[in-house]
C-alpha cells in the first residue's frame, strides 16, 4: 500500500476512535466535567447498549459525580456562605437530573443499577432558600421605599424566591410592591397649542404619543410612564421625572408660488407643410417651438417642538431638546402656445394638469409632526433604555 494511503487510513483511524471517545464521555470524565461524562455515556447506551467505553465512563462517571456533588452539599451546609441553600438546592437537582436521565435508559440502569434521587433533600433545600431570600427581599424592601436601588435589589431577592417556590407566602405581591419602589415614575405633559384652528391637529399628536406610551408602558422593567390624567387617578404624589412636550413655533400653510416662462424647441425636424416641385409634392421639415408656462405652488408647514425633562426632586431640567418637522405640499401645472410637437413627454404631462387646492390646514399641521414624533418616541427610548 502507499504511503499516502498508510497516511489516510491511520489518520481516519484515529478519527473515529476520537468521535467514539468524545460520544462515549471519556474526554469528559479525563476534564473533570463528570455530569457531563454521565449524560455522553447515557447518550450513546440508548443508541448501543453494548457499548463498553460508554459502559465503563459511566460506570465511573456516576460515582465521581455522585462524591462531587455530595461533597459541595456537605461544605455548604457547614459554611456561613450567604443564600447557601440555593446552591445545595442546585447540587441536588443536577443529581436528579442524572437520576432522571439513567432511569431513562436501560442499559445505563444495567450499569449503574439503581441510581439515588434526591426529591425530598431538593425540596428541603429549595424552601430553605426560598425563606432566606424572602427575609432578605423583605428587610431591603423596608430600606427601599424612599431607594430605587435598594428596592431593585428586594426585587430581584423576591425574584428569586418566585423562581424557587413560585406560590411561596406572598412572594407575588411583594414583587409587585418592591417593582412599584424600584420604578422610575414619568409623567409626560403635553401642552396644548395656542389655536383653536389646529386644536384637533394638536389632539391627533397628543393621541399619537400617549398611544406610544400605551404600548411601550415600560421600555424597561423599571420605568413606567404615565399621562398627568393617569398620574392624577392613581393619586401619584412626587414623579420622578417630567417630561414636557411643547411646541416653540409653527406655521401652516406658507405659500410661494412660482411661475416660469420659456421659448422651447423642438429637439427634432418635423413636418411644417409641403411644396411641389414640378409635378410631386415634397414635405418640409423643420424644428418648431412653442411658448410653454410651468406653475410651481409649493405650501410649507413646519414647527419646532421643544422636549425637556424636569426633575422635581432637584428643581432641574436634566435633557432638553429642539426637534423640527417639515411638510411639503406641491402642485405643479402648466400651459402653453404654440407647436405641442415642440413639448417633450414629460412638458405634455405637465400641461395636462389644473391647479387644485392644497389639503386643509388640519392636515398640514397633522404631516409635519409626523417626522417629530418619530424624533421624541426615539428620545425617550434612548434615554430611558438602559436607566
């Protein structure tokens, strides 16, 4: 054989004894990672019962990690580690898991037998860690009603409590109490515009940012927005945070119309007339043109909206902001006199149209807020994202 094919078949060899090690557990009982080693070694029984090298690694494998996970129980009981008791809850499950995955197999249960559970220690374990984490979710929760951060902390101890025992005492309720201290309270006040023209425009933009914060009420769990009508119904005393929405100037309705008048030609000879030459008629070609009338009205409206948010806890305006709008409405028309030949396609298009009238000022006012209400709804999430 060649030494090329030696090559190959020594390296393919080895190849599959590695993928054989690595599905049987061996590589991970040789790291240490036992329960690992045990759910690798299960995994190939299922497939192959007979397997030795997976026989063997869990065989192994079962009893390290048995001693390992017994051995942390007993060092944590014994410690004054704080919240000990989730980390003895954890080593029980992780052996049940392992319990529950030979019992699973039956070639495992024919090597290992029958493996411990541990239902009543985890339990145990678990509910000592639940009243732990409640007396200590309750004592920071006491420190925490005039403290956002401490109250964030009684939250995540309550948190945790409702992960391990979710019917635990009253844990929900605590949850929600600790939530409320923890939030960040934002009232957003809007001010109405000066005009009883645009009141309905004005409403529509209102509408549009209180539906905002309808469907964003938290853009993160510990931030919470309320219109002044809502603040006032759930008797909201001191907001964290004002946010005040007003516009500085607008104008609707601006109107420049501009008219241009041009000689144009036409780009190429075409038929003018004819002549006769002796007895045959002949056609005359030539450019011709036309004196064509295009009429541009162009009507501005645009504002400028001013966000600040107040703090009432230190009497400061902590951000503000200019945000601009601007609507465009154009009507364009033409006409002309002389040749049509003399237009291009796009000229003819143009003086087919008639003046009509721009959209009522409702409608303008209600446009050049689009693009600003796209601005503040991208300000308050930044700003109140990661607070």
């Amino acid at each position: 054989m060649q030494p090329i094919r030696l090559l190959y078949f020594a390296g393919l060899v080895f190849l599959i004894a590695g993928l054989a090690a690595c599905s049987s557990g061996k590589r991970a009982l040789e790291r240490g990672n036992y329960d690992e080693a045990v759910r690798k070694a299960v995994n190939r029984l299922r497939s192959n019962p007979s397997n030795q090298k997976a026989r063997q690694t869990l065989r192994e494998g079962y009893a390290l990690a048995l001693q390992w996970h017994l051995d942390n129980v007993r060092q944590l009981q014994g410690s004054n580690v704080r919240f000990r008791w989730e980390g003895i809850a954890q080593h029980y499950d992780q052996l049940n898991a392992l319990y529950n995955d030979i019992r699973r197999c039956p070639g495992g249960l024919q090597v290992v037998g029958n493996p411990n559970e541990y239902l009543n220690e985890a339990g145990d374990a678990r509910a000592q860690a639940a009243a732990e984490r409640y007396e200590a979710g309750m004592a920071t929760l006491e420190r925490g009603k005039n403290n956002r951060q401490l109250a964030r902390e009684a939250y995540g101890h309550f948190a945790t409590v409702e992960q391990l025992l979710p019917d635990y005492r009253d844990v929900r309720a605590k949850l929600e109490e600790a939530r409320f201290y923890a939030t960040l309270k934002v009232v957003v006040e809007q001010v109405a515009v000066g005009s009883r023209t645009f009141t309905f425009s004005n409403e529509f933009f209102q509408n549009k940012i209180n539906e905002f914060l309808l469907t964003n009420r938290q853009l993160n769990q510990f931030v919470r927005f309320y219109t002044p009508q809502e603040a006032t119904a759930e008797k909201l005393q001191r907001p964290d945070h004002i946010i005040r929405l007003q516009f500085d100037d607008f104008v609707v309705g601006q109107t420049l119309v501009a008219a241009n008048t041009e000689t144009v030609t036409s780009k190429d000879s075409v038929v003018v007339g004819e002549v006769k030459i002796g007895d045959t008629k002949q056609k005359v070609y030539d450019k011709v043109s036309a004196k064509l009338t295009i009429t541009k009205k162009t009507v501005l409206s645009k504002g400028l909206l001013d966000m600040q948010i107040y703090d009432p806890n230190t009497n400061r305006v902590v951000f503000q902001n200019k945000m601009p709008g601007e609507f465009s409405w154009i009507s364009e028309w033409g006409h002309f006199n002389g040749d049509e030949r003399a237009l291009t396609d796009g000229q003819k298009k143009i003086c087919a149209f008639r003046e009509v009238p721009p959209p009522p000022p409702q409608d303008l006012f209600v446009e050049f807020c689009k693009p600003i209400y796209g601005q503040v709804t991208d300000q308050i999430r930044r700003y109140y994202r990661n607070y």
